[in-house]
C-alpha cells in the first residue's frame, strides 16, 4: 500500500503561503502557512496532521487489539497533542477515553501498550511517545 499527498509552498517562509492536497483529496488544496503553523492563524500545519495521524492509528490499532482479544470497543475516543521544540517533534501525547465492555483493567492496559508500540505511525516516530487512557468512565 502508498499513499500520498502534495505540498505547493509559494513564496518566504514568513511571508509565504501554501496549500495541502491528499490523494483521497480529504485535504484539496488545504491552505496552510506560517501564521496556522506558529501562531492562531486559519489553516492546517503540519504537526496538526501528525497527530490526527497518530490518533487515528492508534485508534484503529486497538481496535485490532482489542478484537484479536475477544472484545469489541464501543468508542475508543483519542486525542493526540504533538510537542514542537528546537524545530523537531519531541514529544506525542495520546489521551484515550474508551468504553469496552467485559474487560478487565490489566488486559485493557495489555492492549493499549500493545497499540502504542505497534500501531505504524507509533513506529514511524522518534518522539517520546506516551498514553494517559480511562476506561468506561
């Protein structure tokens, strides 16, 4: 499997502008610059899209986890917040909320752990990697 996306950069660094498209084209055209990667401005960046990445592996990765134990998630709701320092990513923090049904607390943590190492973004990372989960609160 490959997937792809494109980046179009026009213009300086500070001043400059550019726009994201996926091949699925979730992303088309995506505006993307500057002020939405350093400051409060409209668009996307890319340390936002790493962590709806890696939210979204790890999310589908512990539903495998889970399955292949014998229990069906009914939400497993994750929220991924990359850390930016010295211009690299240090640091992704995933915080689970999940309601699964007849599992106990060491075979739910069993899963988790198994999902933060395994899932490919997880894998693809350098950065410290950490997870904070709540189960059927």
């Amino acid at each position: 499997m490959k997937r792809s996306a494109t980046a179009v950069w026009q213009g300086s660094g500070k001043e400059g502008k550019g726009h994201l498209t996926t091949q699925s084209t979730v992303l088309n055209k995506t505006q993307y610059s500057f002020s939405s990667r350093f400051e409060e401005g409209v668009g996307t960046n890319p340390e936002e899209l790493i962590a709806a990445a890696h939210s979204g592996c790890f999310a589908m990765k512990l539903s495998f986890s889970l399955t292949e134990a014998g229990f069906v998630p009914d939400t497993l709701d994750v929220t991924c917040k990359v850390t930016l320092e010295d211009g690299a990513i240090t640091k992704s923090h995933l915080t689970l909320k999940a309601k699964v049904k007849g599992i106990s607390d060491s075979k739910f943590a069993e899963c988790v752990k198994d999902a933060e190492k395994n899932c490919p973004i997880s894998k693809s990372l350098t950065a410290a990697i950490s997870v904070e989960h709540t189960l059927n609160a």
